[in-house]
C-alpha cells in the first residue's frame, strides 16, 4: 500500500471542507451540483515527487504520478498502460498557424485511444480498492470505450449506457471489452439521467465524470506529463476542447498541483474550445456568465454536451489561468482535421480537432501571440470516427493497375 496524500474533499460550490474517505461524490449540503475538489498534503508529496526522483521512475504511464492520485494501490503492473503519450515540437504546423512555437500532445495514443483513459483507469482502481464489482458511466463515446476497456483489464463488470449517436468505432470498441451496452434512446441528457437511476438503484460505482472528484484527478495527468516532458518549462498556453469540462478542470488541477509543489512556477493560459454548434461555456463566458443548456449541434461528439456537468471546474480552469473560451465551426473542425494529419502526421477525432481550429481562430483573434508557445492537446485517436473524417477529405483517385493510367490519373 502507497502512502496517501489526499487529506479531504473541498466542496466547489459552498466550500464545506469533509476529511478524506475514499468514497464521497458530491456535498451532502449542495446535493448533485456540490463537485467536490480533492485536497492534497503538499507539504507530504514534495518529498515524495521531486525532478530527481521521476528523472530515475521507470513507470512509463501516468501511474509515474502516483503521489498525485487519489490511489492507495501500487499494483500498477496489472492495468493498461496509460498516459505517457507523445509530446511533439511541431516540425511545420507552428508557421501555418502564424506561432513561433507549438507543441503536439497526442494522447490519443492511450491504450483505448483517448484521453479519457486517464480518468476511467483511476475509476476503475478506485472501485477495486472500495470493493465494488460493477462499474457503471453514461458517455458519448470515449469515456465508455475507456470505462469498458480498463475494466475488462482488471477484471470488474462494466455497464454502459450510450445515446443513439454514439460513432459505431466506439461502439465496437465497448462491444469487443465485453461491456454490457445500453443504448439509450435520447440525446446525451436522457443518456446521464438514466445511468443516474440505474447507479442509485444497483449501486455501481459512479464513473459519470461531472460528479465524481477521482476523474479530474486522474486527467490532471496530462498536465503532470506535459510540464515534465517539457523539462518544466509549461508552454505559455495549453488548448484543450471541452465538453461536460471535466478534462479542462483536471488540467488546471494538474498545473495547480505542480506550482504548489515547486516544479513549475507559472501555471500555463488555458485555452478552451467548444464547437459553434453546442458552445455552452463560450456562451456564458460572451454574456453574463450563466450557464444556458445548449443545443447538441455538431460532428464532434465527445464535445456535444448540451448540458455541461462539470461547470464550476472548467470555468474556474480559465479564470484562474488567466485564458480563453473560443468557439469553431465544424467546418473549421475537418480543416483542423487535415492541418494537423498533413503537417505532423497527428490524425484526431472531431473532437480533438477542434482543438488545433481553436488555436489558429485564436491567433486570428489576437488572444494568442505569435511570439507565445502553445501545447495543443490531441485528446482522441482519428480512427474513432472514420465517417467524420472522410468528411473532411477527397476520395481516393481511381486507377487501373498499370504506369499508363496512374500517368493519366492525374495524381503524380
Ligand atoms: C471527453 C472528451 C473531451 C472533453 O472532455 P470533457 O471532460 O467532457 O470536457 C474532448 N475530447 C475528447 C476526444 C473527449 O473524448
Ligand atoms: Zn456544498
């Protein structure tokens, strides 16, 4: 058992502190909408987390961080091998986006190719550690495929509930982890208020990620290992797209987390991307600053959510950082899409491609410099949605098996 450096829960929307159990979702006094933020002995992972001593970690996977989860396990040998994806200086992209400096963080190398890997293996060990044997979450995709996949390594149950939507390769990818799959006939609302039901009546473990606190710590890894793999000099922003805001709450926590520690000493501008066609944030963050459900209106469905679950998180990851909300088109998606596929060889799903069409609307908008660096996060794998993909792109030039017709195909 590894020393544990989580002392309590902070709730986010009242503040009521509650000593650390392992087992809290969301503040008793606040109810659903009471996220609860992880607090952790700074003092304790200082020693336990210094340059030298990851320098010397063999652990190749986001478990390298393991003094920044909330885990008790160190068993780590027996799951994926999540996280430690590749971070790439930009060899072309960084000019045509008009930047000095860009970096590539892939992460949709992860073993069910997304970044949502990060938070279902910290889910799914937390269910392990609190004896539980089904694990259940409600998802537009990815965090389902990655539910169903780190459970089938560790061998618990997975139910998943998905809406009618869902791209078929990560339907197939659930299929083939041996998930029990319930695909909900709705949109992604109805989808997140059944496994809700279903989770209070059978009592599963909850991996719905806007309720429960071990998600966002467990993708606060990207940011553990981006600030690392950039020896500790963070860019000057980091873009990331975001959907329930889960994913852009965890990486402010991770910065956060490593400014109070000491290994870095600013923590990076962050720059949100939705899609003009389901913006609630980018919304709020234009007008009064309430949330408003929006319609589900794009081909980037790990970011559709109408309804975002992890409000106060994301929303608090740009202010405090100082950063930015930026809406794009899905037209600008698919150029994004290629841009990146042509210039690096970094093939992204919708969502993720919205990512690199954000930062370039952001350089034309005159929120990011030229002369700042930016870590552009790729947070899922293009072959999840090869239909949306081959939107973005011609189809292939026909010809016959000889010189003479590929001379006069026209492609050469
Ligand atoms: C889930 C997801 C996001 C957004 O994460 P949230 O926590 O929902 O904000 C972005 N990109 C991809 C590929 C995702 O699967
Ligand atoms: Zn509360």
């Amino acid at each position: 058992m590894k020393k544990m450096f989580c002392i309590g829960y902070k709730c986010t929307l009242c503040g009521k502190e509650f000593p650390y159990n392992g087992k809290m979702l969301t503040c008793p006094e606040c109810g659903e909408k009471g996220i609860l933020d992880i607090q952790f002995d700074y003092q304790g992972i200082k020693s336990a987390l210094t340059r030298e001593k990851l320098a010397a970690n063999k652990n190749f996977s986001m478990f390298r961080y393991a003094p920044l989860l909330p885990l008790r396990n160190t068993d780590f040998g027996r799951y994926l091998r999540v996280g430690y994806t590749p971070l790439y200086k930009a060899n072309l992209i960084h000019s045509e986006l008009g930047l000095d400096s860009v970096y590539i963080k892939d992460d949709g190398h992860n073993p069910t190719g997304s970044l949502k890997d990060r938070a279902s293996a910290v889910a799914v060990a937390h269910a392990i550690e609190n004896d539980y044997t089904t694990i259940a979450c409600s998802s537009t995709g990815n965090a389902a495929s990655s539910c169903a996949g780190n459970a089938a390594r560790m061998g618990i149950k997975s139910v998943i509930f998905v809406p009618q939507r869902a791209p078929e390769g990560k339907l197939a990818q659930l299929l083939v982890y041996g998930a029990k799959v319930v695909s909900v006939a709705g949109d992604y609302r109805a989808t997140f208020e059944l496994s809700r039901d279903a989770i209070a009546k059978y009592g599963w473990y909850n991996r719905n990620a806007g309720i429960n606190p071990v998600m966002t710590e467990g993708k606060k890894t990207v940011a553990l290992e981006i600030a690392e793999q950039l020896d500790w000099n963070v860019t000057d922003w980091v873009a990331v797209s975001v959907g329930d805001g889960c994913t852009v709450g965890g990486i402010y926590n991770g910065f956060r987390d490593l400014k109070e520690i000491g290994l870095i000493d600013r923590v990076p501008k962050i720059l949100g991307v939705q899609s003009l066609g389901c913006c609630p944030f980018v919304t709020a963050a234009t007008g009064d600053g309430k949330l408003v459900p929006a319609e589900e209106n794009t081909l980037a469905d790990s970011i559709a959510v109408g309804i975002p679950r992890n409000p106060v998180k994301a929303l608090r990851a740009i202010r405090e950082s100082h950063g930015a909300w930026i809406a794009v088109s899905d037209n600008d998606i698919l150029e994004g899409m290629k841009l990146l596929g042509r210039t690096e060889g970094v093939f992204s799903e919708p969502a993720a491609a919205s990512v690199t069409a954000g930062v370039k609307q952001a350089v034309q908008d005159g929120i990011i410099k030229k002369s700042e660096s930016v870590t552009i996060i790729s947070t899922g794998s293009g072959l999840k949605d090869v239909k949306n993909a081959l939107k973005a792109v011609t189809r292939p030039v026909p010809c016959e098996p000889t010189i003479e017709a590929l001379e006069a195909s026209g492609i050469l």
